[in-house]
C-alpha cells in the first residue's frame, strides 16, 4: 500500500522532511503500526517517534486515534499535542 504521510510541528523538525509517500509493508495496518515502523526505519524516525503516545493523527483529514487502520487511506499527518493560546 502506498500512502502519503505528512509531518507538521517538531515531528517535521525531526524527520527532515514535510512530507513523503511512502510503500508500507504487509503488517503496517493501523496508525500505531505505522508509528512504530517510522521510529524503527531510522534515527530521525527514532528520535521523531520516541514518545508515540504523544502523536497525534489525521487520517485523510479527520483526526483519528492510534488504534485507527490505514485500508483505503491516502494520506497520514502526524504531529504532536495541539496546544491554544
């Protein structure tokens, strides 16, 4: 599966880059999974990922939780806590 992810925040700080389409592999299923995949892929992903419960995701625009599945998803934005002010 083919999929767009998109960085916002320190998460783009982190990974290098603002976006990327990516070729998940056959047990990348759901968000968390993707998560985990990120941090184990490289160090950015390491570094970017190392707290995953503080991720957060939108799945083609709507915001979705970790345990959301990726079937028929184009694009992944993962960013952090969203804060007001």
């Amino acid at each position: 599966m083919t999929l767009q992810i998109a960085y916002f925040a320190w998460v783009r700080e982190r990974m290098g880059v603002a976006d990327e389409t990516v070729d998940l592999p056959a047990g990348v299923t759901n968000v968390s999974s993707l998560v985990a995949w990120l941090a184990a892929r490289d160090a950015r992903g390491q570094v970017a990922f190392a707290e995953p419960q503080r991720i957060r995701a939108a799945i083609d625009g709507v915001m979705m939780g970790l345990d959301a599945p990726l079937a028929g998803a184009r694009e992944v934005a993962l960013f952090p806590p969203v804060t007001g002010g």
